[in-house]
C-alpha cells in the first residue's frame, strides 16, 4: 500500500516545487477536530498567524491516522502536515522522500482504550483473547496499543487488531459487539467517558513518546525552506499562547471541536497544558527512543537503533528549539 506513495509524491513534487505559495493551500493534520494533535494550528487560525507570516492557509483539514495520514500530505498541494511518526518512517523506508521537520505531540496522554460500562475486563492483561479495535494498520493506534502490551508483559499475538478505519468506526465496532475495546482519545473521551470503561491507560504504560510530528517532502522544504520555517514559527506562537492562558485558547480553538462543549474543552486543553503535551516543535531524546520498541513491534525496524538525523532536519527549527538527537 506504501509502494503508492512513490507517484502521489512525485506529482505533488513537480506541482508543488514549480509553483509558489497560492491562496486556499490547507495542511492536513492527523485526526484534526477530534483529536488533540493539531489545536496549535486551530489556534493558529484563530489568530491570524499564519497570514501574519506571510502564508495563504485557508484551512486545517483532517486525515486518518496510518499511512492514509501520509498519503494525504503528499498528494496536497502543499505537502506538508502532521502524522505519526510511524507511517512517516515506514514511507522514508518504502522510498519516499519525506523528512521529519519539527515535534509535535511528545506524550501519548491524550489516547486510552475503552470498553463498554459493563465490560469485565479490568486490566491490560485481561485483554489476551480478546479484539481490540485499531484505526489503521501502521497507525499510531497500533503502534501505541502494542507497545503498551509489551511494556505490560502480556504477549502480542493473544490479541486480535481489528482495523477499523478511525477511531469513530471503531467505537461503533466495540457498539455492536465486534470488538472487545476500541481507542478513544481526547477531548472526545473526556465528553463520553461516562458511556465507556478505560480499559488501558496509555501513559501508565508509555511515559514519553514522540508521537506526531510535522513533515514535508526534502525536495519542496528545501526550495521552500522559508515557508517551512514560517508554518513552524506560527504553530510554535499558539503553543506558547495555549500553555499562557489555556481558557483563553480553549474558546478560539473550540469552533475546530464543534462536537465538545466550551467548559470541557476547557478542562482537557488546561490538563493537557499542565503536562506540556504539545511541543513547540523541538524533539527530545526520550520521546525519540521510546518509539524504538513500537518501530520493532509493528516490523517498520529490525535494528535497535534508529538513525534520527537521518530522519529528521532540524535546520528548519529556530536556534533555541535546536537538540542533540
């Protein structure tokens, strides 16, 4: 499936790399208006960074998680955006140029598994011979929940994945009794957490986890690299403006998040401010390593190692955002 991103890359490139920036360019972010990832750009928006920098953003769109989330960037007229870095890697290994560019979420506190209010599972151990509902294959959904076994000690190949196809197909499977448990994330957890049971809590199991971040295609950053810098700058600001005063941003970013009401969007966005969930776009070494045994688990990497500065350039980060990978 990743082998068709060689083509969609490729016209992206030459569309992309000839032309200049033009009006109604979007970025697609992984889950965007239902999950926490991309409310830097919603507040972004909101305040007219992006058109201070000089950008013609007109919209943030969504994508679905996996390779889906990738394919996306690639083949938008703008190829950049959001995803986990688990498809990003698994598409630089099919061939394609993409390179990671900045941090994004540095936590997996957002996500947990859920059953139903009268499931009888009570633990992550308890999930062996059960199904348990994932978006996409390679997603982060997968790439989470399989680590969060490991780390637990309860063996992979007793629980059954079901790809549902996104997270809201997935609570309809776990509905009708297709699946045992299904991912569900934030703010939407926090609205429907009186209809579901947590089954698995990710961050008792993953303390740190470069989950998402911002990538491009090495080709368009460097004929483009000012544009790069800019988007980055102005996720950067809304960061900063989110963790200042996080009610505040709650009310600008909530029109993106129609479906949760303002004093809930509140209550996650001031917790989620609290444990830095967002980066402002620079990476750190543990975020970085911990998805070393999700790589190996989901067969993207066979080695224990990673080479990140292969992976990633940070030329394109301010000075001070800057690290030793």
């Amino acid at each position: 499936m990743l082998n068709r991103l060689k083509p969609l890359a490729a016209a992206a490139l030459l569309c992309a790399a000839a032309l200049p920036a033009r009006a109604g360019e979007s970025i697609p972010i992984t889950h965007y208006g239902a999950g926490l990832y991309g409310m830097p750009f919603a507040l972004a928006m909101a305040k007219g960074y992006f058109k201070a920098a000089g950008l013609d953003i007109d919209g943030i769109i969504s994508s679905p998680g996996g390779g889906t989330a990738v394919r996306n960037v690639l083949a938008n007229a703008f190829p950049y955006g959001e995803a986990g870095i688990l498809p990003i890697i698994a598409a630089k290994n099919a061939g394609n140029d993409v390179v990671i560019v900045n941090a994004s979420v540095d936590s997996a506190a957002d996500a947990v598994f859920v059953g139903l209010p009268d499931s009888k599972i009570a633990s992550i151990q308890e999930l062996a011979g059960r199904k348990v509902a994932i978006t996409q294959p390679k997603s982060g959904s997968e790439f989470m929940l399989k680590m969060a076994l490991s780390n637990a000690g309860v063996p992979i190949d007793k629980v059954t994945l079901v790809a549902a196809g996104g997270i809201n197909e997935g609570l309809v499977l776990l509905k009708n009794g297709s699946v045992d448990a299904a991912i569900l994330g934030e703010p939407l957890f926090s609205r429907e957490a009186r209809n579901y049971k947590v089954v698995v809590d990710l961050a008792k199991h993953i303390p740190q986890l470069a989950q998402t971040v911002g990538f491009t295609t090495r080709a368009y950053a460097e004929k483009n690299a000012d544009k790069i810098r800019a988007v980055i700058a102005a996720r950067r600001k809304a960061v900063d403006d989110i963790y200042a005063d996080p009610k505040a941003a709650a009310a600008l970013i909530a029109p993106a998040y129609a479906r949760v009401p303002l004093p809930l969007l509140e209550q996650v966005i001031a917790r989620m401010a609290a444990q830095k969930y967002w980066s402002r776009g620079d990476f750190t070494k543990e975020g970085l390593a911990a998805n070393i045994l999700g790589l190996k688990l989901v067969r993207v990497i066979e080695a224990d190692t990673v080479d990140w500065n292969a992976l990633i350039d940070q030329s394109y980060l301010p000075a001070d955002l800057k690290r030793p990978l």
